[in-house]
C-alpha cells in the first residue's frame, strides 16, 4: 500500500513538472490554446455554421458580407459554414490516422524490440521495406489503386505512417530491456504481459507523445495534397484540399481571395501550432531539459 502511494505521488510529481516545463514556452503553450479553439469550433460547426456547408443559393462569388461572412463560392455555398466543416475533416483525418498508425507502430515495436529473434528480424525488415520508399510516392500510388474516399485516406496514411513509430518505440525497448528493473521483474518471473504494459510502455509513452504530434501535422498536411490532387476527400464534402482545389484559375487566385486564403491559412496555422506544441512537449518530457 506504501509503495502504491509512493509510486502515485511520484507520478504526479513528474507530471507536474512537465507541465511546469511546457508552461515556460510561451509560444506552445498559445498554440495549445489556438488549437482547443479551432476544435471546439470544428466539434461545433453544426451549431456555428451559419448555413448548410453544401446548400447552393444564388449568390453567386459573393465577396465577404454580413451576410456571408467569408463570401460564398462559385455555386453560391456559404465558404464561412465550409470552412468550419472541412477543419473538423481535416482535425479528424489527423487524429484518427495518428491513434492508428501510433498503435501499430506501438505494439510492433514493443513486440520487436522485447523478443528479438526472428521475430524482430522480419518487423524490422518490413519496416524498412515501407520506409524504402519515397513516402509521398508510396501514399499516392495507394491513394490511386483505392477508391478516393474519407477513410480510406485515413487507411491509407495510417498504415503507411507506423514504421517511424514501431522503430522509435523498439529502439526504447532495446535500452529499457537491460535495465535493472525490468531485468528484476524477468529474474521474479513476472508474466511477460505485465513487463510490457506496465514497466517498459510507461516509460516509451513521452517520446511517442511526441512523435504523435509530427504525425498529426503530417497527416493534415497529407490530407490536404490529396485532396487538392482530387485523390482524397471528395465533393461535396468540405475538407481544406478541395477547398483549395477550387482554386486552381488564375482569375480566382487575383480576384476571388476569400476562395482560398482563408483555407491556406487554417493549414499553416494548424500545423505550425502542433509543431510548436510537440517541440515544447519535447523539452517538457526530456529529463536534461534546462
């Protein structure tokens, strides 16, 4: 019972002086904020959004308005409502390609780098096969051999984004499997099943953390190519990409900014603000950070 409180207070410890870390970067920890923003506006775009993301009025190319706050697009759809929907496609394309290709990459590398053996050799050498390949030319040739489409998108980019995952998480084990508490618990025949989960994935979760968050602005990134490329979401549901894609004349480029602009900047702001978030948590979790 003693050493149950002891463990627990020694958690909490630890918690809160990665918070306390994370606290001193000013600039992650406003980029924490924008981001519960931008996902509480996305969870709720059925309630904000002004008008139905897909109904098609009359105002035709509309400027920005009172009316249409962002204007409207070519068919007269509300590019305010739009927006508010296709960041809620790209938040979840992003999280849900990051749970999936994190859990992959986990329980590989978790597998691989405690047994050894074959079994390490063959993970690791499909690993490196997937990795062998340029990523961008391997999520298109997958993009189209499958139908374009919301989840196979998030398929796609899962299953191609976990081997980054499964050998960082395997390099972890390699080091915590020699360490003396784990090498206590083999030698007190604890069952292999309580080793993993309980002693070495606690102290692999910081760094896979952290990867999650470069997964997450990738995956958003990804998302949006394709989808501009006409190879991910599809019409007329609203994502960031197609929105973008409707963009693609000169006239609109010049012209017609509330078309686009607003689109280009939710994704550089999205993905800068993980980036900073994930480099602070970085520092936040690192042990020898100062």
């Amino acid at each position: 019972m003693k050493n149950n409180l002891m463990e627990k207070a020694s958690k909490q410890s630890n918690l809160r002086m990665v918070i306390k870390r994370f606290r001193k970067h000013k600039l992650a920890v406003a980029s924490f904020y924008f981001l519960c923003i931008i996902t509480i506006l996305a969870i709720l775009a059925p309630i904000i959004a002004p008008y139905d993301p897909n109904k098609v009025t009359t105002s035709f190319g509309k400027p920005p308005s009172a009316e249409h706050l962002l204007g409207t697009d070519q068919i007269g759809r509300d590019m305010f409502s739009r927006l508010l929907y296709a960041t809620r496609i790209s938040l979840f394309v992003g999280f849900a390609v990051t749970i999936i290709s994190t859990a992959i990459g986990v329980v590989l590398g978790l597998i691989s780098g405690y047994f050894g053996g074959w079994i390490d050799i063959l993970i690791m050498r499909i690993t490196d096969t997937i990795m062998s390949f340029p990523y961008i030319l391997l999520v298109l040739v997958a993009a189209a051999i499958f139908e374009p489409g919301l989840w196979n998108i998030i398929l796609i980019l899962g299953f191609v984004d976990w081997p980054a995952v499964a050998r960082l998480v395997r390099g972890n084990v390699l080091s915590l499997r020699e360490t003396n508490f784990v090498k206590g618990d083999v030698v007190a025949g604890m069952p292999r099943q309580y080793i993993l989960l309980s002693e070495i994935l606690p102290n692999t979760i910081g760094p896979v953390l952290v990867n999650a968050t470069s997964v997450f602005a990738i995956s958003i990134l990804d998302e949006a190519a394709l989808s501009f490329l006409g190879m991910g979401v599809q019409p007329p549901t609203a994502s960031l990409g197609n929105i973008l894609n409707g963009a693609e004349s000169i006239t609109i480029l010049t012209s017609k900014f509330w078309l686009w602009i607003p689109a280009g900047v939710i994704i550089i702001l999205l993905v800068l603000s993980i980036n900073f978030v994930g480099d602070a948590l970085r520092d936040a979790i690192d042990p020898t950070a100062r």
